[in-house]
C-alpha cells in the first residue's frame, strides 16, 4: 500500500510516517508542501494522499482539489489538529475520503487508512458529535460561527498568520475578528479571550 503524507511540520511528518510505516504492507512518500505533494502525485500512483490541512499552499479546501487532480481521482484525506466539523464537512462535500484529527492514535490512524484505501470515506463518529457541543454553551450565544473558529484556535495558541491561513482568510480579517472577539468577551487581550473561553468549558 502506497501512501502520501504531506505536513509542513517535520515532528508530526516523522511521527505518522513511523505509524503507518509500523505495518508491513505500508510505504509511506513523505513531503512538506501541497506543490510537492501534487508534483509526487503526479509521478506515482498513490493508494492514497494524506494532506494538512493548514500547510503552505493549500489555500483551504482549494488545495485538496488541486492534489485529487494531479492524482488523476485517487483518494484524498484531510488531516487537521484544529479543524473544525463544519470544515470536515465542507472537505467531505468537496470529494474528500476522509477526515483525520491529528489527534487519533497510531492504531486507529493506520485502521482509517485502510478503511479510505478499500473505498470507504473516513471521519470519526466521536468528532463530529462533539463539534456540536460548544453550540449550546451560553458564552457562544453572543458569537458567530466565524468569531468561535477564530477563538478557537486563539485557545490552540496559533497566531494570527496561522489562523488566517486555516480559515482561508486574509490576515487583516483575523485582526478583526480578534477584537470584536475581546470586546465581546470583555478580555483585554487575545491571551485573556483564550482564557475566558478555556476557563468556561467552551473548548
């Protein structure tokens, strides 16, 4: 079984390859970026493609297409470790064959490979219930779906830079969000928002 891994992280890159790469039958292409992932795509015939979402170059969902074209239809997954469910489910919509958190163990990564590779489309139930949870918590009421993905990842520690480009958003616009964010939640700065929301069970 030929897998493509692409991660701009070389800790996380090394750690799933040694997973999977745990299994006789697994050869696992490792790249950084979505150019190079497409570029290898293209040469080699992949059982299936494992890509960032939040990598150089992928451009939110855009560079998903991008790596489905270039493998000529083999299956594609997204891996993420802040993503939210409306994204997941955005990248199922958009021909995805799975959705993988980063989050999942070894055993478990290398079960949902297997499921993708023998036609299946992956996400994991326990992820997509959960997603729901934040909803109904009464600090979200007053905040758009957009203002709790930003707080969100402002809880994970990601920079602005960072969010913007998970969000598929301009830079400028996170900043903004940011603060309408603070004012809302009556925070003096970013790290205080993160607080307030971790303090309060929202994430």
């Amino acid at each position: 079984m030929k897998v493509l891994l692409a991660d701009d992280h070389d800790l996380v890159r090394d750690a799933l390859k040694a997973y999977l790469e745990s299994e006789k039958d697994i050869a696992v292409t490792t790249v950084p970026d979505l150019s190079s992932a497409c570029e290898a795509a293209r040469k080699t015939l992949f059982d299936v493609v494992l890509l960032d979402y939040a990598m150089p170059g992928m451009n939110g969902l855009e560079g998903m297409k991008k790596a489905m074209e270039a493998g000529d239809g083999r299956p594609v997954a997204i891996m993420s470790g802040t993503a939210s469910k409306s994204v997941a489910q955005d990248a199922l919509a958009a021909g995805a064959a799975g959705f993988l958190p980063k989050t999942m163990g070894a055993k478990s990564l290398v079960n949902a490979v297997r499921f993708i590779v023998a036609g299946e489309t992956y996400v994991p139930v326990d992820f997509l219930n959960s997603a729901d949870v934040e909803r109904n918590h009464p600090l979200a009421a007053g905040l758009s779906s957009r203002e709790l993905e930003v707080l969100e990842r402002l809880c994970l520690g990601l920079a602005n830079k960072e969010i913007a480009r998970e969000l598929d958003l301009q830079e400028v616009t996170i900043k903004l969000h940011v603060k309408t964010l603070c004012r809302k939640l009556n925070a003096k700065n970013r790290t205080q928002a993160a607080l307030i929301a971790k303090d309060a069970g929202l994430f």
